[in-house]
C-alpha cells in the first residue's frame, strides 16, 4: 500500500502551529489534527511556524498579564476594606509592601544603598581600577598625583 501525499492547506498549517504554542506536544497535535508527526516536525523549521508559535506565545503571555492585572486589584480591594482591622505590624507590612510595588511601578530604586567613602578612598579606588586594566586609558605621565 503506498503512502498518499495529502496537500495540507495553509489554514491545516495555521491551526497545527496554533494547536502545538497551546499544548507544546507535537505527537497531541498530530493525534488532533491527523497530521503526521513528522511532517509537524518539518514544518517547525519554516519561518512561518516559529512566527505563529511567537504571535500565540505572544497574546497567551498579554492575556496572562491582563488575568494578573485583575489578580492584583481584586486583593487590593479586599485589603482596602480589611486595613482598619489589621494589627500594627501587618498594616506596617502591606504599607511596605505597597510602596515597593509603587515605586518599581515608576522604575524607582525601592531600596537605599550608600559607601560612605572618602574622596581620597574614592580615587585609590580608581587608581586601583586603572592600573588592573591591560589597556592604559590615561598614560602615566598624566597622571597627577594628589598629596594631602
């Protein structure tokens, strides 16, 4: 019996891709589609298939942040109308928590970080960091000394 080569349609093609961003198991899609593995297989390599397998990937990943999005503001509601019953402690903990969230929102630093250093420290430090380097940037006879 010889194997008969059925031309697949471009939609046949569309849905298989759709079908495997969904599910990411070739042998399910080509059980639901009637499709042979191997011909999935090969169409996995055209410019096509990846581009579909990014759009789907794409839209499931909006949708997933819209679905977080109605997480986030379903629990600030109920925090909203629980706060006045929480202990001190736990008020301190979400009010933290909410200003951290604010600021990364506004691609603020949520935290403060400092080296009390001095100027001088601060210059050996760059000595330090120049004279490492293979590739001089400063020729040494530029280099000023500073005394104290």
């Amino acid at each position: 019996m010889a194997n008969k080569r059925v031309r697949r349609t471009q939609e046949d093609k569309n849905q298989a891709a759709i079908q495997y961003a969904i599910h990411g198991v070739m042998s399910k899609v080509s059980k639901d589609t009637s499709i042979p593995r191997t011909t999935l297989i090969s169409w996995s390599d055209q410019d096509w298939w990846v581009d579909i397998i990014d759009t789907v990937r794409h839209e499931k990943q909006q949708e997933h942040i819209a679905t977080y999005s109605r997480i986030v503001d379903a629990a600030q509601a109920v925090v909203l109308e629980k706060i006045e019953d929480a202990s001190a402690s736990q008020a301190s903990l979400i009010a933290c928590q909410a200003q951290d969230k604010g600021l990364l929102l506004q691609g603020r630093p949520t935290s403060i970080s400092s080296s009390a250093q001095t100027p001088q420290q601060v210059a050996d430090q760059f000595m330090k960091m120049i004279q490492a380097s293979d590739k001089a940037i400063v020729p040494k006879s530029k280099i000023i000394e500073h005394e104290d």
